[in-house]
C-alpha cells in the first residue's frame, strides 16, 4: 500500500509532464502546413512573379503597402467581373495633357487602362477606413499574370486601396505585394515571395502560418 502511494505520487506528475508535452508539441505543429502541404496548395494557390516586358518595378513590403492603402481585409471571392476602362483625363495645360494632345496629333489613341475586376464579400476588416459588406478589388490588365488570378470561393487576406480614376467609384486596387491566400480554413500563403531581402524574411516569416500569426505580425507593423 505505501510502495503504491510512492508510485502514484512520483509517477503522475511525470504522466502529467509527459502528456502537457505532447499537447504543447501538437499545438507548436498546428501552426504550420507542413512543405509537403504547401507544395500541394501551390497547384491552387500559385506564388506570382515578374513583370510585364518593358515595365520596371520593385520590390514593396508589406509595410510600405499599409502606408499607401486605405484597409487591411478579410474578402471571399465572389466572380470576376467584366473588365472596365478609366480614361485618364488630363486637366488641359499639364504635362499630361499636352502628351495626350500630341498622341493625338499623331494618329494615335492616347493610353486608356483596362482593368480587371472581382466582386468579393468583405468578411472582416482588420485595419482602416470601414467598407461595403460587397465591392469590387481591381488591379491592372497589363498585370495579367503578375498579380493574383482569384477564383470564386478563394478567401484572400489584402491591402486595398479606394479608385479615384474614372468607372473606379466604390471600387479598390489590391497588389500581390499586400495580398494571402486563406487556405485549409486558417493558414496562409503568401501571393508572392519577393526578391529583396526585407520582402523574402517577411515572407518567410509568414508564409505556411496560421492566418491568426499572420494578422498578429501584421499589427507589429502598424497600429491595428
């Protein structure tokens, strides 16, 4: 009786320890997707790079994006619109007006963007100006293929800034630079991985998360 009391004593605080550990390792495991996952997904949810021929671009962290835009949000994709225009109407006697007179002049149409568009349901916003339950995310169509091609169903974690141009009223700019696929219910992955040191170690930092990690290293870098 007393060798069992002895056991008893000694040996559940060990069971306990043991089985807090497990827990604990579980919990550290969960917070992750596993490469093998990632590689999986990447079928789905592919990494963007590049630009279009003839562009010039850099690198832009996710910081320098939350300066510049107007709302950090959870969306669902909805559909992909149908494309829109803006005519970018130079005020007369600017610079660009005088351009845009001269294309003109020579037989030419002056520059007209395309955009591409998705309706999205807003599920949360986490940062900045409050927006519609529904609006429309565009980025430009010379961007095909260098930006996210969100599907219907898609769950998107983004930085999104108001249109000011012409045809853009209610709608926002997004950018791969801002944007996370939500996938597997509660994990991340990046939209791109980037090519300068700052944006390649917040990507890794990031990317396979959980999305809450991901919002929580976020406020790190703003006041949420």
């Amino acid at each position: 009786m007393k060798r069992k009391s002895i056991y008893s004593f000694f040996l559940q605080p060990i069971l306990l320890l043991i089985i807090l550990t497990g827990c604990a390792d579980a919990s550290t495991k969960e917070t992750s997707l596993s490469s093998e996952r990632i590689k999986e997904l990447r079928q789905q949810y592919p990494v963007v790079s590049g630009s279009p021929p003839n562009v010039s671009s850099r690198d832009v962290s996710f910081a320098e994006i939350l300066e510049i835009t107007d709302a950090v949000v959870i969306a669902e994709v909805v559909k992909q619109n149908s494309n829109f225009h803006t005519d970018l109407t130079a005020k007369e006697g600017t610079p660009e007006w005088h351009f845009n007179e001269k294309t003109k002049s020579q037989g030419m149409q002056p520059y007209v963007p395309e955009f591409i568009s998705y309706e999205v349901l807003i599920e949360d916003v986490l940062s900045g100006e409050p927006v519609e339950d529904t609006l429309d995310l565009f980025y430009n169509a010379d961007f095909y293929g260098y930006e996210p091609d969100l599907k219907p169903g898609m769950r998107v974690l983004t930085a999104i800034m108001e249109g000011t141009g012409q045809n853009q009223e209610g709608k926002y700019s997004f950018t791969r630079y801002g944007t996370y696929y939500i996938v597997d219910d509660h994990y991340v992955l990046s939209a791109y991985e980037g090519q300068s040191e700052k944006v390649i170690s917040f990507v890794a930092e990031t990317n396979g998360k959980s999305l809450e990690f991901l919002i929580h290293t976020i406020e790190d870098l703003t006041d949420f």
